[in-house]
C-alpha cells in the first residue's frame, strides 16, 4: 500500500489546488457591486442577442469529433513509451488501430461533417 502514497498525495494536492484557484477570488477579492460591472461584457459593445441562443449542431458534431480523434493519443503515447518492448505484435496491433481511426477519418470526410456552410 505504501507504494500508493504518492499518488494519493497527489490527488489530494490537485483537489485542494482546484478548490482554492476555484475560490480564491470570492475569499480575497474586493466586493463592490456596481450596475456596469454586473452587466454584460460584449468587448465594449451593447449585447444584441439572448445569451440563451442555440448552437449549431455542428458545433456538437466537431466538439465530439475532436474528442475522438484526440483520445488516440491517450492510446499512442504508452505505446510509444513501449515501443521496442512490445515488438512486431505491438506494432501490428497500433497500425489496425490507426486503420480503424482512419476508416473513421474518410467516412466523416465523405459525409461531409467537417464541412461549414
């Protein structure tokens, strides 16, 4: 059990660490409310929308597309790191698994999901 310590140790910190960057402004900033710093922030200009508009579903789509193709990396570094250690059946294993993403890759191409009207 001792060989965890550390990695409790370090949850703990990064939980305390995001408790207090999350509240650090609300314990010691200053509180004096006015009507122009309550109201909204458009770069200076008046707001001409509800900030309760929809967004479009390819906002979605490319949000989950993203998502997808950036968790391969997850799978890429350890096999990287393991590269020699694993050797020919690593190796094959990593190619069907790019083949995989890349069938995927060409169909959402071919569908046209990456397009902008």
């Amino acid at each position: 059990m001792e060989q965890y310590i550390p990695i409790v140790i370090m949850i703990g910190v990064g939980a305390a660490a995001g408790i207090v960057f999350t509240n650090i402004n609300r314990w010691i900033g200053p509180k004096r409310p006015s009507e122009e710093k309550l109201s909204t922030y458009e770069s200076g200009m008046e707001p001409v929308r509800s900030a309760r508009e929809r967004f479009s579903v390819k906002f979605y789509l490319v949000a989950m597309l993203f998502i997808v193709f950036d968790v391969e990396i997850v799978f890429m570094y350890p096999w990287a790191v393991l590269f020699r250690q694993l050797g020919m059946f690593g190796f094959v294993e990593m190619v069907v698994f790019i083949a995989i993403l890349l069938v995927g890759y060409i169909y959402i191409l071919k569908k046209g999901a990456l397009q902008w009207h």
